[in-house]
C-alpha cells in the first residue's frame, strides 16, 4: 500500500475510523481516552498534512487532544524543516506525536530538540530481548534515560513477559504495550473494556502490576 500509493486513502480512513469511535465512547459518557494512530510516511510527504489530519478531527467532532499520532523516524527526518512545521501545527490545537520504533531509523539525534514531540516508542527488538542480552538492555536503558531527561514520555512495545515489565520498571520506563496486558482488541471488546475497565490478567502479571502501584 505504501508503495502504490494506496496508503494515503487507506490511512485516512483509518485515522477517520479511530476518531469517529473515539468520539463514540465519549458521546456514551465512558472514559475519555487518547487515541494513537499510526501515520504513514507517504501520508506524511503530502502538501499539508497536518490540514488533512485537522480535517478529520473537525468532521468527526473530536477534541483534538484525545488524538495522537505515531511517525516513524525516517519519517521525520526526510525534511526536518518541513516536518518542524507540520508537527508545530498539530501541538498548537493539542495533537501529541510519538517517534515510532525508535532506535531502529535515523541515528541523528539533533531533531529531538527540534521537533515538537510528546514521546518516544522504544522499538520491540530492543525489548524482546532485554532481559538477556547486555547490548539490549544497554540500549534500552540509554533511550529512557535520555528520553527522561528531555521530558519526553517514554514507551516500551513488545512487552510479552513479566520478566521485561519489571526489568522496564527499573530503568524508570513509566509505559509500556504489548500482549502481555493485551492481544489486540475490536471495537466491540475495546467498548467493553472501557465500560468495565477490567482486564482479565494471568495472576502472576496481576501480582506484579499490583507491586508497582
């Protein structure tokens, strides 16, 4: 899809999708909740994409602050100028933007300061692996730690053992995703959660949640 070019459709109608079920949890009183959604780089490249994303935050009523947008590191750094811009856009009506898999695209580092970012998603294959190997946790720990200091946020994909939860927790990683809180959910399961804001945890995943609070 990237390739062809149908990305650009399809993505905006995934961002659509996200923002109009958003808002159809808050028009039902649940939790309110920010929503990511990925943003691919040929949907990035186009003219002004923060005024094709704002135009689907306008047309399906969502309060722009409940929506975030994860980009990919070469993503922004195709044209850091542009990109700058773009993403001041969207911090101006409270849009947050996470670099994606980071640690895995550009090895610059000078458009942390530059671009108005909120977070940074620290790749899986760092973290699949961190628990046993020195270089990955190395790397791992260096990326919180930077991040940190920045004030930005951040994030550990690909958390699938209690193992990495609570190596992550001792490098002072606030969040973290993966199948080890949750497999994907639909629309249908996501409401309910919402609705019931339970999970169904394994206990020894309960037991060390639980030993964090």
């Amino acid at each position: 899809a990237e390739e062809s070019g149908l990305i650009v459709p399809l993505g905006e109608w995934v961002l659509r999708t996200a923002c109009a079920q958003n808002r159809k949890w808050q028009d039902r009183g649940l939790t309110r909740v920010r929503v990511a959604v990925n943003y691919s780089p040929r949907q990035f490249q186009c003219t002004n994409p923060a005024e094709s994303v704002l135009r689907v935050v306008r047309e399906t009523n969502l309060d722009p602050c409940y929506l975030a947008l994860e980009l990919t590191e070469s993503t922004v750094m195709q044209d850091a100028d542009f990109a700058a811009a773009a993403l001041q856009q969207l911090k101006q009506v409270g849009i947050q933007v996470s670099v994606d898999d980071f640690g895995t695209g550009y090895s610059s580092l000078s458009y942390l300061k530059r671009l108005p970012l909120e977070s940074l998603k620290i790749d899986a294959a760092f973290v699949r692996t961190l628990t046993v190997d020195p270089n990955d946790w190395a790397i791992t720990s260096a990326i919180i730690a930077m991040a940190n200091s920045l004030q930005l946020t951040p994030i550990a994909e690909g958390v699938e053992t209690v193992e990495q939860l609570e190596a992550l927790r001792s490098l002072n990683c606030p969040r973290m995703q993966g199948y080890l809180f949750s497999r994907p959910l639909d629309a249908e399961r996501a409401t309910e959660l919402l609705t019931t804001g339970k999970l169904d945890f394994p206990l020894n995943v309960y037991s060390a949640l639980r030993s964090g609070l």
